[in-house]
C-alpha cells in the first residue's frame, strides 16, 4: 500500500512536471462524443482522433506557449444531457466547442449563437448553415449531406454515360435512416434528378431495428431500381447490401453507394463480400489512400501498439476536426486579438483553402457561408478497401463555371 | 412523545391531517428550508440537474398515478410527454399564446390525448395494455418525426429541432426560465407542491380510492358501483394532465426540443423510477425520479474526475468508462430492488421506524 501511495505521488509530481513546462493560461475547448449511445461504434474512434490531437498540440508545447484544455464527456446520444454538458462546459470556460449528433446540434443552435461559442459539430445538415440567420456560430466541417448525394448521383451518371446507356434509365433509390438525419439530403437529390433527366428517383426509409430489408428491396425493384444509394450509419447499411445481393443475385445488377457515416471500414466488415464494388461519398480520405496528414496519426497511434487501419477513417475525421478550431485560434492568437468568441469565428470566417494535410478537401469559410467545401472524391471498395475512383468533384466549382 | 404508544386522532380536523406527529412538521420545515437554500450553495450546474429531477418528479408522480395507484401500465409515457412538450411549444411558436397559458393549455390537450389512448383500457389489461400504450408511443414519435411543419424551418428547409421563445418570469428579463437555473427553480418548486397536494389529496377523494379499487380486483370495484370505463378513462387522463405538465416545463426550460427526449427509453427510464422508488406512493415517485436522474450525474462526475487527475488515461476515458458507468448504473437499480423490493419509500420508512422504536425494536 505504501509503495502504491509512494508511486502515486511521484507520479502526480511528474504529471505537474509535465504540465509545468507550458506556460500561459490553458485554452479551454468543449466536446460532447457519443461513446455508449446508438451511435457510439463511430463516435468513439471520433472522440480517439480528437484527444489525440489535442494531446499532441500539447507535446508540442501547447499553441504560442498556451496548453489546450479538453473539456469532454460521453453524452450517450442523449440531448437532454448533450444540452447539459455543453451549458456546464461553457460555464468551466469552454472558448469552442466540438459537437456532435444532428439532433443535439439543431438543440443547441439557439444557446450557441447567444453564448458566441464557435461550434463545429459532425451533423453535417445543410439546415446548419445559416451564417447570417439563425446559426452563426455553427460550422460545417465537411460536405453537406445534401451535397455527398448530389456528386455521388453526379458520378453515377458520368459512368452510366460512360457505358453508353441513357440517363432516362436510371432509376435511383435513396435508402436512408428514418430521422431528420436521413431525410437532410432528399430535396437536393430530387432536384438534381430532375435537373439532369434522370428517369425516377425514390425514397425509401429503413425501419428502426429491422433484421432484413427485403420487402424495402422488393418494392424498389418494382420501382425498376438501378443505383442504390444509403443515408445511414453502417451496421443497417452493410445488412442491406448484404440483403440487395442476395435478392439480386450478384453485386453487378444495380450501383450501390453510401454517404459518409455508412462509407467506411466498418461498412466493408460488416458487408464482407457484399460490399465489393460498392461506391462512397467520403468527404474525408479513408485510411487505406495514403495522404501527408495521416503521419502524425499513424505515429501517435503505433506508440499505443495499434494502427490506424483498425482506428478507421474517424479517427482522422475527428482529428482534422479539431484541427480547423485549433488552427481558427492560433490564427486568431497571431493576430493578436483577445481570445474570444467572435473574435475566433471571424477568424474562422476569413479561412481559405486550408489543408489538413489532405486529410478532406480544403476548408474556406465566408461570412456568407459556413459550408467548409462543397467537394468530395467518389471511392469503390475493391478487394476489401477503399480505392479512390473519381477525381474531386467541386461543386462550387462546378457552379461558377456555368455562371 | 416517546412515552406514546401510537398516534391517537381526537378530532376530524386532526385526522385529515397529511403531517400528524411533531417529528414530521419539524422534517417538512427542515426540507422547506432546505430548498429555499438550495440555490445558494450549489452551482448553477447542480441545480439544473436538481431541476431536471423536480420536472421528472411531477412526470412520474404522473405515471404513478396510472401505473402503481390504478394499475393500468403504460409505456406510452414518452410520447405522452412528447405531446405535452410539443403543444406546448407550438402554442409558443405559432400562436404567440403566453407561456403560462401555453403550459396549462398543454396539460389539457395531453390529458386528452392521454384519455383517448386510455379508451382501449375498457377491454385490455395488463401487458396487453402495455402494447396498446406502446402503439400510442410509435404514433406520436413517428408524428413528430415525419410532420415538417411541428418543427419549424430554415430557409423552407425542414429541421428537427422546435426553437422555443424565451419564457420569463412575470415578464423579468432577468428570470429568464431557460437560462436562469435559479428562477426556474422556484418557479417548478412551486408547481411541484401543487402537484404534490393535489395527487396525496386525489386518494383521500372517492375518485382515488375508485382508482385503488380498480388496482387491487377490477371486478370487485365494479361489483360496488365503480363505473370501470369511467374511471379508468380518467386516470388516463389525470395521470397525462401531470405528463403532459411535466413536457410543457421540459418546453419551457429549453431553447429547444426535438423527438430524441421522448423516445421509449424515456418511458422505460419513466417505468424504472416509480419502481425503484416505490409504486403506488407520492413520495416515491418523488426519490425514484432523483434516483434515476441523479446517479448518471453523480457517475459521469465521477469519471470526469478521474480523466482530469490523470488517474485513468484517455484510452480508458473512450473505450471503458461509459461502459462502467453504465453498468454500474444498472447494477445499482438492481441492488436496489434486490434490498427493497418496495422501493426507496419503504427502505425510507424503515430507517424511520428503527429510530422510532430504538432501541426496543421488538
């Protein structure tokens, strides 16, 4: 016993060793994850690439000499207790804060805009861009859930087209979580569908807790279905390309494609065999294409005896998220100005085209719009991993060209 | 006092009392003080939660009334608190009704709804009920989720979050019910009395005791004169007036509400707090709604503590602490029932009677 107290205080005199080193006043930032709720098997390699990075500015002394301070606690997918935690983090101090579920964020958006706490939050609803209205503190990581299916119907087309068929043919499903979240992207698929002729677009919501989706398949094979495209989280997704196989026979007879929270490793585990040709809109790059900023990552992660494969793509996700935050404050701190609320937001709102090590595609936020990028890169699984299959379509880009 | 065998009532007036014996009226001006105090000495963050449990309280004692005084189970508590939430809400955001009026306009339109899902009660009983109440559960969830327009937009967009106006109390800019923990406090703290007299004083009324009637043998109440149909109806309706109480405040105690907070977990965690804390009791339902709202807290502080002094390492932090508090959780509701199957209200009246009758217990 007394060795046990003996070790803990030299430990604790190391840790205040440790701490001691970096000067100034440390930064707080705020973080709910969802680490034991309904979405906790994507949240908690989140929440991992978060720490990590935190961690990591600290070890390299903190920004301009100051230390960050996470502020963080598993809220279990619950919004009465994300509500409570992020008013108890703000009042420990919290600066910013690291959100998480769509539901939570859309609760929040009210007390954020009142508290000037810039948010950024891995809901990546449209409805949360609204810089000039009703959010101006909430920001938009990645590619709206509207956008990943608009450029993912895009490269489906350009392929079709590819193969010499008539757009009038396609017939697209969208099968998609029944919630809020789910439903996001439907409308802007539906316009660009008519937009560019494409024979029949349908929505299909998938049952809560269902053990197979054959009667959802059957009625979109009445329908003539040939793209199949999935808003959901993995776990449902993979069942349902299983079930598609199987009800079809092969993975050749339709296109199948998920959005972001179903485009990952965990989707070609669960799917096994299933997943095999199947296309995702990833706004932010899978483990298996190798870019710069995923170094760091990959070291961090050795030296706890695990790779970044097995961390999958959220972990880099939650790890570039912070970085943009981290980045909006350091920018801010440069620039001399006082550390504060709208101060770190107009920071964030004059960012432009900054790389996370090519970790998704760059960041530029405007005062009009707090949409990091309207761009993303389609890949395929083959062989069991995601290979890259198109090259980054920017819509953005795209608009100002037709303009 | 001591030399006493037992309280002896010479007067009707004493025997109607609800606090008899010097020993209680000293307890409630003790607890009396206690709240009014509260504020005081605990943080703003404290006393959100101590909040969150006086607005589950008033829910469960709702629920109680249904499940452990007339014996009728209910698993549509969710969805009851739900409407009561969501009227209210709408009455704030759509008609710009004051949100005094809106709250008790909720309660009335809950207590409706509450009585119409209460019809089937005629002819079912038991689990089968249960499912009846677990249909009225999927309707509303699925309501609230598919109907655009209860949860307002953006830019014609859908979202899936209602905004509720600011509440404030007697028009104070200063007590605004959503953010000031304190107002909100006193303001529910209040309500929770009257919901408190008027449910103890219900069962000292011939509707109450119809409805414990019903409970304890339907056929024997019927056989007195119990009109079953009626009666169960209106504890239908009694017991969603109090829900739908308890959502309004939700409402009013928010910046703004979506279908997550009235999903089935929340009747089940509903159904668990009047068990833990003792059917068919005021009080119970009271400790119950503490017990299930405060634990978690006391749990994740807990950890957080221990992320903080570096005695567990973030790896633990992610991968193993929400399990434990978890589990720990449900070990504790276990332990619980396992030491008193009659809940926190009995174990309570136990330590009281041991130091009533110490030391000659026998």
């Amino acid at each position: 016993m007394k060795k046990f107290v003996v070790v803990l205080v030299l430990a604790c005199l190391w840790l205040v060793g440790l701490t001691g080193a970096q000067q100034g006043e440390p930064i707080r930032i705020g973080a709910i994850f969802d680490l034991s709720g309904a979405t906790g098997d994507v949240g908690t390699p989140y929440a991992e690439g978060v720490i990590a990075y935190i961690n990591w500015v600290n070890s390299q002394g903190g920004i301009n000499g100051r230390p960050l301070e996470l502020l963080s606690q598993d809220y279990a997918y619950d919004v009465a207790t994300a509500e409570n935690l992020y008013k108890q983090f703000v009042s420990q101090g919290a600066l910013v804060f690291m959100g998480w579920g769509t539901g939570d964020t859309l609760a929040l958006v009210g007390k954020i805009a009142e508290d000037q706490v810039p948010f950024i939050s891995a809901s990546y609803s449209a409805s949360l861009n609204d810089p000039q209205g009703k959010a101006p503190y909430n920001f938009l990581i990645a590619t709206t859930y509207g956008d990943q299916l608009e450029i993912l119907m895009r490269h489906m087309v350009a392929k079709w087209e590819e193969a010499g068929k008539d757009v009038a043919d396609m017939r697209v499903v969208v099968f998609h979580n029944d919630s809020p979240f789910g439903t996001d992207p439907l409308p802007q698929g539906q316009a660009y569908a008519e937009a560019a002729g494409i024979g029949g677009f349908l929505a299909i919501p998938q049952p809560r807790g269902a053990t197979d989706y054959n009667a959802e398949i059957q009625k979109a094979d009445d329908f003539g279905v040939t793209h199949i495209i999935v808003q959901n989280v993995s776990s449902p997704a993979a069942l349902l390309a299983r079930n598609v196989v199987d009800y079809f026979g092969s993975n050749e007879e339709v296109v199948f494609g998920c959005l972001n929270w179903c485009a990952d490793e965990l989707f070609v585990t669960r799917a096994g065999a299933a997943a095999e040709g199947a296309l995702g809109a990833i706004p932010f790059t899978p483990t298996t294409v190798e870019v710069e900023g995923q170094e760091i990552p990959r070291e961090i992660l050795e030296a706890q005896g695990r790779t970044l494969e097995e961390a999958s793509l959220h972990f880099t996700q939650g790890w570039a998220a912070v970085a943009v935050m981290v980045e909006a404050i350091k920018r801010t701190l440069d620039a001399g100005l006082e550390l504060n609320g709208p101060n770190i937001r107009a920071t964030l709102q004059q960012m432009k085209d900054f790389d996370v090590g090519g970790l998704m595609a760059p960041v530029t936020f405007t005062e009009t719009d707090h949409r990091a990028n309207r761009a993303l890169a389609i890949y395929r699984v083959e062989n069991g991993v995601w290979v890259q299959d198109s090259e980054v379509i920017d819509l953005r880009a795209l608009e100002e060209e037709s303009q | 006092m001591a030399v006493q065998s037992g309280i002896y009532h010479q007067t009707y007036e004493s025997d109607m009392q609800l606090r008899p014996t010097t020993a209680q009226r000293v307890r409630l001006i003790l607890a009396i003080a206690f709240v009014l105090l509260l504020p005081f000495v605990v943080s703003q963050n404290e006393v959100r939660i101590v909040n969150k449990v006086m607005i589950a309280a008033i829910g469960a004692i709702g629920l109680n009334i249904l499940v452990g005084y007339t014996g009728q189970i209910s698993l549509g508590q969710g969805a009851f608190l739900g409407v009561g939430a969501y009227a209210c809400g709408l009455l704030m955001v759509y008609f710009q009704v004051p949100w005094g009026l809106a709250l008790i306009a909720a309660a009335f339109i809950t207590a409706f709804v509450g009585a119409l899902f209460g019809l089937p009660s005629l002819r079912l009983k038991g689990l089968y009920l249960a499912v009846a109440t677990l249909a009225a559960q999927q309707i509303v969830e699925w309501i609230i989720i598919r109907w655009d327009p209860i949860d307002g937009t953006i830019d014609g967009r859908a979202t899936d979050a209602l905004k509720i106006p600011s509440a404030f109390l007697f028009g104070n800019t200063a007590w605004r019910l959503n953010d000031n923990e304190n107002a909100f406090y006193y303001f529910v703290f209040v309500v929770l009395v009257v919901v408190v007299l008027g449910a103890v004083n219900l069962f000292r009324t011939h509707y109450g005791r119809a409805f414990i009637a019903i409970r304890d043998q339907d056929i024997a109440a019927e056989v007195m004169g119990v009109n079953l149909f009626y009666y169960k109806v209106l504890a239908f309706a009694i017991s969603s007036f109090l829900v739908g109480l308890a959502g309004g405040l939700t409402t009013i105690h928010s910046t703004a509400i979506s279908f997550e907070r009235f999903t089935i977990e929340v009747s089940i965690a509903y159904l668990a707090m009047i068990i833990v804390g003792g059917l068919g009791s005021i009080s119970g339902a009271i400790y119950g709604a503490a017990f299930i709202e405060i634990l978690p807290e006391i749990l994740r502080s807990i950890g957080q503590t221990l992320v903080q002094n570096r005695i567990v390492s973030d790896q633990v932090f992610v991968t193993v602490l929400p399990f434990v508090q978890q589990g720990t959780f449900g070990v504790l509701i276990i332990l619980m029932l396992i030491v008193e199957p009659e809940g926190i209200r009995k174990l309570w009246s136990n330590i009281k009677d041991y130091f009533r009758l110490w030391p000659f217990s026998y």
